[in-house]
C-alpha cells in the first residue's frame, strides 16, 4: 500500500494530468505499492515517465508544481531529461527519454510505443493512472543490479504470466540485452530457456 501522501500527490497529479495530450506512466516504488507489493521502505518520490517531447508538454502542463527547469542528466549508466515538481507535500520526478546503457546491454524507455498501451490502469482520487508495466520494472532493476526489487518484480510477474510476459518479450526484441541480462529476465520471470 502507498503512504496516505503518495496517494494523494498521485490523486492530484492525475487530477492534472486529465487535460494533457501527453502520456506517461507512473513507475518506481509508488507504482509497485500502488500495484500492493510489500516494499521494504516507504518511496522517496513519485516517478513518472514519458517520452522526450511529452515530457516537455507535462513540464509545461505541470509548471505550478515545478522546483526547477528540465535538464539532461547523464551518469555512467543513465541518461534522461529530468524535473522535479512537489506535489501535495511529496517530491515528484519526471523523467523523460530514460536510456540504461551498461557495458553489455542497452535499454530504451518507450513509453508512447509501448510502456502506456500495455501499463495497467488504476485509479487515483477521482481520475486513474497508468502504472508502468512490470516486464519495464523487471529489465530496469536488473540493468542497476537491484536484486531484491527483481525478486519482489518477478514473483508478481509469475503470478500473472498471461498478462505480463508480452510486453516482456516485447523489450526483450526491441532491446539490445546481454547473455547474463537475458538469463536473469527468464529466471525472475519464469520464463523458458527458449524464450
């Protein structure tokens, strides 16, 4: 369950976002408690993600709430637009065109062609939300070596399979993962050797 402020910072953020064209999904920590997964500690902030141009209309559209300008952030492994807004007394983070690039194995956030269509909806006070899809959450934490995570991600993966697997596949094709990477997707998510 989300802490009683995470909920309603998202209740307001979905109450805002009602009149944008943009898409996003909501991922991270408040998305996995959103989705009843027992998290070890309560989430820091609230992440969303979006494509680079949406993230420039939710900037726009969210520009009351914004504690600085939009910035490209590149580290190491991670490379993104990112903004911050506090909302209803939690931080939020807005992360636009996310890429993980570690020695061997090269993820793209694609939230417009896949991420929105395939994220399930939940609702937030009076509007809904899309939650980023877990098969997203699953390759992120194994990209940033965050086994516990991977562990909670893929059991709530095997226990709907139908659902989730899919998309899973999906990333697997239009992203560009190693040997060892591929291994431990199958291996959380239950899937086959073959697969």
């Amino acid at each position: 369950m989300v802490e009683s402020y995470a909920q309603e910072a998202v209740a307001a953020l979905a109450a805002r976002m009602k009149s944008c064209s943009a898409l996003w999904v909501l991922g991270g920590s408040t998305g996995l408690g959103m989705r009843g997964a027992k998290l070890a500690s309560t989430p820091r902030d609230i992440d969303i993600y979006a494509d680079a141009e949406d993230a420039r209309t939710i900037h726009a559209h969210l520009r009351q709430w914004s504690t600085d300008a939009q910035q490209l952030s590149t580290t190491e492994r991670y490379r993104s637009v990112l903004s911050h807004y506090a909302v209803a007394g939690a931080a939020v983070e807005l992360v636009g065109d996310f890429r993980i690039d570690t020695a061997e194995s090269h993820y793209v956030t694609e939230v417009g062609r896949l991420l929105h269509a395939a994220g399930d909806i939940d609702r937030a006070g009076e509007a809904s939300v899309r939650l980023v899809p877990l098969g997203h959450e699953l390759v992120f934490n194994i990209l940033r070596g965050r086994t516990d995570r991977c562990e909670l991600v893929g059991e709530m993966i095997r226990r709907q399979p139908a659902k989730h697997l899919p998309l899973l596949r999906e990333l697997l094709v239009r992203n560009s993962l190693s040997a060892d990477d591929r291994k431990l997707v199958r291996y959380y998510a239950g899937m086959s050797d073959d697969e």
